[in-house]
C-alpha cells in the first residue's frame, strides 16, 4: 500500500512524493521528492518510415496496374461502347431508311389501287347508266308498241262496229220502207243512203 502525490507544473504532470516501498519498480524513501518527464510514446499523426515505403510501395503497384492493364481494358471497352452504340446508329438510320421506302412504296401502291377502284367504280357507272337507258328505251318502245296495238285494235273494233251498225241500219231502214211502201227497196241504194248519213253524223 503506497500513496503517490502528483503536481501539475506547465500542462506537465511532476511527482512530488511518494510513501511506499516502490513506484513502478523505484524504491522511494518516505520524505523523497522527484521530478521525471513523462513518456508520451509515438505521435498518432506523425508515419513511420515502414508505413510510407509500405504505401509508396502499393501506389507504384496500382498504378503499374492501372496503366499496364485497367487503362487499356477501360480503353477497350469504351471503345466497344463506342463502336457499339456507332453501329446502333447506323442500324437506326438504315431501319428508317428502309422503313420510308416501305412507306413510300405502300402510298404508291394505295395510290394504284384508289387509281384502279375509281377507274372500276366509273367503268361499272357508265355500264349501269348504259343498261337503264337501254332499259329505258325498251320499256319505251314496248309501251309504244302496246299503244300502237291497242290503237289498231280501238281501231278495227271501230270498223267493225261501224260496219255491224251500217249493216244494222241497213236492213232496218230497207224493212221500214218496205213496210211504208209496201215494196223491197233496192239494197245499194239502201246502203248508199246511209253511208252517206254515217258519213255526215261523223262529220258533225
């Protein structure tokens, strides 16, 4: 059991005394004072000289390897990429190209096609305009026959109505006279009387 007494002289801690047998391996007599400058070891800022021949050592190492093998592979590949993305371009621009081609041939084509349909649809118009004239006039010309026939047949049922009533009024005025006179009349004269009073009741 020892007791140590310390003072503090400039931020520099001093011994003062000690009572005790020993003081890390000192023998101090009761009484004693002593002055000693503390061991304050190696700075924590300041390297060794190891340290820095260990750390210029992996530098020129790294950058051995960097320039003998990660610059050239970085150059490669960037170079890759470069040629890479030239070749993306140039595939683009030829997909474009061909894709206005295509385009431009699917227009014309379109434009062939509307071409050939309005040509179609003006060929068939005039075909149809055609057919409904002909028709047309047909219908005409069989409405004009049926007329004409009905005309002829008005007419000759006319005549014939004509001649059955001259033939009628005939035989009726020959018996009229025959029954005043008491004589059959002659049949032309007869027949001539009304001719002419038909001929003069068409007139009027």
């Amino acid at each position: 059991m020892h007791t140590v007494s310390v003072m503090v002289e400039g931020g520099v801690p001093v011994l003062v005394h000690s009572t005790g047998h020993s003081l890390d391996g000192l023998q101090v007599s009761q009484g004693e004072s002593s002055t000693t400058e503390p061991d304050e070891g190696p700075s924590p800022i300041t390297p060794e000289g190891k340290e820095l021949l260990w750390g210029l050592g992996a530098f020129l190492v790294l950058l051995v390897a960097m320039r003998l093998y990660l610059v050239p592979k970085l150059k490669e590949g960037m170079q890759r990429r470069y040629g890479k993305v030239v070749s993306d371009l140039e595939h683009a621009e030829e997909m474009r190209d061909a894709a206005r081609l295509e385009v431009a041939k699917y227009e014309t084509q379109l434009a062939a096609v509307r071409a050939e349909a309005a040509g179609r649809i003006d060929a068939a118009r005039q075909v149809l305009d055609r057919e409904r004239t002909d028709r047309i006039n047909e219908a005409n010309a069989a409405i004009a026959a049926r007329r004409s026939a009905a005309a002829s047949e008005a007419e000759a049922a006319r005549i014939a109505v004509s001649a059955s009533m001259e033939d009628a009024v005939e035989s009726v005025a020959a018996r009229l006279i025959e029954l005043s006179t008491g004589r059959r009349p002659d049949e032309a004269t007869v027949r001539r009387a009304v001719a002419e009073l038909t001929t003069t009741g068409a007139r009027a």
